[in-house]
C-alpha cells in the first residue's frame, strides 16, 4: 500500500482550484496528478510523500494517475451535482423575489389605491343629496383612480407575461417589440424567424422573449450598432441569436445586470445563453432553450 500522509481533490473553478476534499495533514509540497473526464482537465488529484526527499516510484506514479483517471468521472459527477443544486436554488431565489416584488406592489400600490376609491364612494353616497357638487367630484376622483388602477394592473400583468404572447404568439410578440423599442433608434433590426411557432412551454416563451427584450436593450442603448439581426429556430431546442455591429463586450460590461439577467432567465428553464464577441465586431448573444413539456 502507498501509505499516504495527505491526499486531495481540487476542482477547477472558472480560473482557479478549489481544494473540495482533503485526508490527511500536509507536511510537504504534494504532487498533482490531473483529474480529467472526456479530454477536459476537471481538477487535480494532490498527493503528499511521507518526507520531503522522498519521491514516488514509476510504479506508484502509474498507480497515482490510474486512480486520477477513475477518478475523474466521480469529480465530474460531483461537480453536475453541485451545479444542480446551485440552479435549483437560484430558480427559487428568483421565485420567492417574483412574489415579493408582486406583494409588495400589490399591497403598497395597489390596496391603499382601492381603500382610498372605497372611503370616497362611501363619502360621496352620503353627501349625493345634501352636496351634489361635492358628491360629484368626489365620483370624479374615484373614476381617476380606477384608470390609474387599470393602468396599474396591466402593468403586474405584463410583468407576469406579457399579454402579447397569448394574443400573437412568440415571434409575432418579438416583431411587435422590436417595431416599438426600435422606433426613433437609428438602428436597423432585421426579426429572422418562421413565421409561426409549435406550442411550445409557457416558462421557454417568457424567457426567450425577456431574454430578446434585454438583449435588444443594451444593443439600442449601449452598442452604438447600425444593424441587428434576431434569428429563431427551432428544432428539438428553442434557437435565438441576437447580434449587433456595434462596439462589442467591453471589460466592464461583463458583470453588467443586463448580461446577468439573461443567462439567469436561460438557466432557470433549463437552458443556455452564451454571451461574446462577434466574429468580426459587435455582440452575438445566443440562447438555447429546451422545448420538451
């Protein structure tokens, strides 16, 4: 047996090694043996000999790099795992807000505005023979408060699913968005897409047309592009490609909320959005939405 005084497992994290398990206690500078599943290096195997002027034997190298191989598949699913978790928990992060945001609109905007119609009608029934005149401008305001309240509710609406997707579909709703943000823009925005959809889920249609939204709005508001082009197909995935010729991804628009909310819309259906410079210039974002009920 090897009788190894420390042993660890580093899993890469973007740049960096992150050490997930470790045995043992360190007392010399351990040697790495990669850890690698389908060709991709995942993270290292970190083993320490029992004294600093000892080395391993070829034949204990061999061993050492057999056991990092077999390994890797389990890093590898480990690391799957881990991810899961993280979306799970990023999915009801983003739920729970959508319903506090929703309550707090609803309770903080609208409930004072119908407690406040509610007093006025009741004022105005009492006073509708003794005061007329006030009793009318009291309906007056009532009536304007139920226009601001319509108004109000369009708008949580909307925010929940824009209503133009049950009425047009999702490539019509997208033609329709983009004739209304790109309106006094000088940009050209070219919609590539069938001109018809399959049904499919309502979750993939919200985010993919949140996503085009987003995307749309940095292109109008901070690439400076003369043409844009919004491409969707489909085929056993939802396809979009929004590209632009403007100035690109710059350094500190790659943390930027715009970018974030995109890829965190596609993670939360299951899906994928890669953000990145264009071949030649400006932005390409491409989305991939799974459309499987």
């Amino acid at each position: 047996t090897l009788k190894l005084p420390y042993v660890a497992i580093a899993m890469q994290q973007g740049d960096a090694l992150q050490t997930a398990e470790t045995y043992g206690r360190c007392t010399t500078t351990p040697q790495a043996f990669a850890l690698s599943y389908q060709g991709a290096v995942i993270g290292q195997l970190l083993v320490a000999t029992r004294a600093a002027d000892e080395a391993f034997t070829a034949q204990e190298e061999r061993l050492l790099q057999n056991i990092a191989r077999q390994a890797g598949t389990a890093v590898h699913a480990l690391q799957l795992t881990g991810d899961l978790q993280n979306a799970r928990q990023q999915v009801v992060t983003s739920r729970e807000e959508e319903r506090r945001r929703l309550r707090r609109d609803l309770h903080d905007g609208l409930g004072p505005v119908l407690a406040s119609q509610g007093l006025k009608l009741a004022a105005a029934r009492q006073l509708i023979r003794e005061k007329p005149e006030v009793a009318e401008r009291l309906l007056d305001e009532v009536m304007r408060q139920g226009e601001a309240t319509v108004t109000e509710v369009r708008r949580l609406v909307y925010a929940l699913r824009p209503p133009t997707l049950d009425e047009l579909g999702l490539v019509e709703a997208i033609r329709e968005h983009v004739d209304t943000a790109g309106s006094g823009a000088d940009l050209q925005i070219v919609v590539i897409a069938p001109d018809t959809l399959p049904e499919i889920p309502a979750a993939i249609e919200v985010a993919a047309f949140r996503i085009v939204q987003e995307a749309l709005n940095n292109v109008i508001r901070h690439a400076r592009a003369h043409r844009c082009s919004i491409t969707i197909a489909l085929d056993d995935a939802l396809h979009i490609a929004i590209e632009d010729d403007g100035i690109g991804l710059t350094a500190n628009a790659r943390s930027g909320v715009g970018l974030h909310s995109m890829r965190e819309r596609a993670l939360e259906v299951g899906g994928d959005c890669v953000i990145e410079n264009g071949a030649r210039q400006g932005l390409a974002v491409r989305v991939t939405l799974p459309v499987a009920k």
